[in-house]
C-alpha cells in the first residue's frame, strides 16, 4: 500500500490525480495544504514524514522557491520519501531541481499515463530506498544487486558482457537472474541457444496477481544458478511490456536472486528508464569510438536531468585494445568516470555467441575470458577456475 501526499491548495488537481489512477490507486492518496508550515520546510517535513508519507507531490499553486525549499529539506531529512514538484518549468528550473534533490517533475498538463507512471516510479524508488536503509541498520532481508547494462547505441558489447557477466556470477554459488530487456531484438536466448516455453512477454499477459513464486514460471534455467527472463518472440509483443511490467519483474527477482542482470536495448527506452531506478548498480559500457564516448556522456547527463543518480556507476570499456587514436585516459575525461573493467577485443567473443555459449565457459583460460571474470568479481567472489556447472552445460 502506498501512501502518496499532494501538497497543494488546489482540491481540483487531487482529483486529477485520483481520476489518473482511477481503481489503480494501490493505496492513499490525500492533500495536505498548510500556508503556514509550507514557510517553515523542516517542521512540514517532520509531520508529513510522521504520518507515513511515502511520495511527496508538491504543486500546483505552491510558490516553486518554497517547493524547492521544502524538497531540499526532505533530501536531507528523509531522503527515502522522493518529492515530485508539478509546475511548468522554465528555463534552468531542472538545474535549481537537481540541486534540491527533486526526484522529478511534472507539468500541471501531463496526460494521465504520465501522471500514473511518475508516481508509481516515486513510490518504487521509496520502497528501494527505504529498504536500503534498513539495510544499512541490520535488517535481515536484504534485496539482490540488480545490475544494469546501458549503452548508447547497438553494437557495444553488451549483451556479450551480460551474458559472460551473469554466466560468471553464476560461479560463485549464489542463483543469478539475467533479463533480457531489448524487448523488440534482443537476442540473448540465442546467445545462449535457449529455446523458452516463456518470454517476458508472456509476463505480461499473464492473468491474476503476479509474485516471486509464480514469476519464477517464465525463467528459462541455463545451470543451477543461472535462470533467464528472455525477451518477447516479436516487437509487437514487447510492445506490450510496459514500465510498470519491467518495474514489478525487476523488484520481484530482486527479492529472490542475489544478483539480478538486466541486458537493454541501446539508448533510454521507457524500459530501460524503470529498470534504471530499480538498480543498485549501472554498467555504461562502450568502446573507444568518438559517436560511442560522446553519446555515453549524453546518456549519463540525460539521467542525471531526470534525477536518476541514486546507482552506483561503473564505466566497461569494451574493445579496449583497438588502436584509434584515443586513449583511456581521453575516454575517462569524456564519460566523467574512471574505468572500472576493460574489455580486450577477441574473434572468441563473436564465435561464442554464434555457438550459443558463453566465452568463459568456451575459452574459459583466455584474455577475454578473464576480464569478463574480472567484471563480474566487481560485485561478488568469482573464482578463476571454470565452474562446474559450465562443464555440465558443454557436455550436454
């Protein structure tokens, strides 16, 4: 149940919330206006927060310097209760937004859909953090690393690296779940020469309330440890995976699998928008190409725009070796980010994915391999030898 709190003088834009939602409501929804206390940001922050306020929505008819005030006060209060300002921005509002630690913002005549989906995105984003927290002080369940691929524009790597990244995980004994979210061409079912009965697609459609237990119905197993969430069998399929499909997916495997993998299509679809707020961590990952370096930056800006900075960030530079006249360090200055891991190019890379398996179950001793291991070891402990269970698979 979520707890979503308008403050706004205006009654007639609770009922544009309300009329949004309609029956989709998933809890309460209620404005709260005091002129006196929105002037004092730290006492109007105790009592909302007192009162179990999930999702601060702030506007319309509230003074935008006051809703700053009051969205900076809760960043530093009660960063867990993400405040949405709705107002008609205008020029360099984002930057004073940003600075306030507004989670977004949306104009007074957003459609409906946009409403819905700004909102449930807030409240997801509250129940991640609110969970981290709890985290943080000795709380016994602890949601999965949900980890995410991002790349500018196709033919990156990157589902080469989430393969050989979730198969390389999948090593260290703990169950790992690899989603493929490029929901019109993904491709990782034949990377993996898998032929699923269920699609992320069929999650969709799927009739009655969906949980960890029945979710688990659409996995494709690769070995004991690793289970694939494929993508739809046509675009027009995906076309039927919304935010909120990928939103649920995600937090449900998230609460099941120590490790959750998400492969996206290139750039920010509305997709890859929901699994991003969902993560714990984000692999930019691109290659030394001058279009790759200058889109990566504009990705990375383009979600810091959005708010969307509570992930760690890890920059994979793939095709490291490749002699182009541009170095790491120039690639580094270009993204804003250190290199984390390094991927060389390899003709195994390409003859693996045609094979339909991975490069460390493959070429498990070679150059690539290795580094592919190296990523994986940034969020657990993968040990150097082949697994097992990569054995089982090869004999099969």
């Amino acid at each position: 149940m979520s707890n979503i709190v308008i403050a706004t003088s205006s009654a007639a834009y609770e009922q544009r919330v309300r009329r949004a939602f309609g029956s989709e409501i998933g809890g309460t929804l209620r404005r709260w206006h005091d002129e006196i206390m929105l002037t004092n940001p730290s006492r109007a922050v105790k009592e909302l927060a007192a009162e179990g306020a999930e999702v601060i929505g702030i506007g319309p008819n509230v003074d935008v310097q006051l809703a700053l005030e009051l969205a900076r006060a809760f960043d530093i209060d009660h960063p867990e209760i993400p405040v949405i300002v709705i107002t008609e921005p205008t020029r360099g509002f984002w930057q004073k937004a940003l600075r306030a630690g507004v989670h977004d913002v949306l104009t007074t005549e957003a459609a409906d859909d946009e409403i819905r989906r700004v909102f449930h995105r807030a409240v997801e984003t509250s129940r991640r953090r609110r969970a981290n927290l709890l985290d943080e002080i000795g709380d016994p369940k602890k949601a999965g690393r949900v980890i995410t691929l991002v790349a500018p524009k196709g033919g990156s790597g990157k589902t080469a690296l989430a393969t050989n990244l979730a198969m390389g995980l999948s090593y260290d004994g703990q169950p790992v779940a690899l989603v493929d979210l490029d929901l019109q061409f993904g491709d990782v079912a034949g990377c993996l020469n898998l032929r699923p009965e269920n699609t992320i697609g069929d999650v969709a459609s799927a009739t009655g309330q969906l949980n960890a237990t029945t979710l688990k119905v659409f996995l494709t197993p690769i070995n004991e440890n690793l289970f694939v969430l494929c993508a739809p069998d046509s675009p027009a399929e995906g076309e039927e995976v919304d935010d909120r499909i990928v939103e649920t997916t995600t937090r449900l495997l998230a609460e099941e699998f120590p490790y959750v993998i998400i492969d996206t299509s290139a750039g920010l679809t509305e997709a890859t928008l929901a699994a991003i707020e969902l993560s714990t961590d984000l692999l930019f990952v691109c290659d030394l190409s001058v279009a790759a370096l200058r889109g990566m930056r504009k990705v990375m800006d383009a979600l810091d725009r959005l708010g969307m900075d509570q992930a760690r960030r890890h920059f994979v530079l793939n095709r490291a070796d490749s002699r182009v006249g541009i170095e790491a360090a120039e690639a580094e200055a270009v993204v804003g980010l250190p290199i984390a891991a390094s991927i060389p190019s390899d003709r195994s890379v390409p003859l693996s994915m045609n094979q339909g398996v991975t490069v460390v179950e493959s070429a498990p001793r070679s150059p690539v391999s290795k580094s592919f291991l190296a990523t994986a070891a940034l969020f657990g402990g993968v040990p150097e030898k082949r697994s097992r269970w990569s054995s089982m698979r090869s004999s099969e």
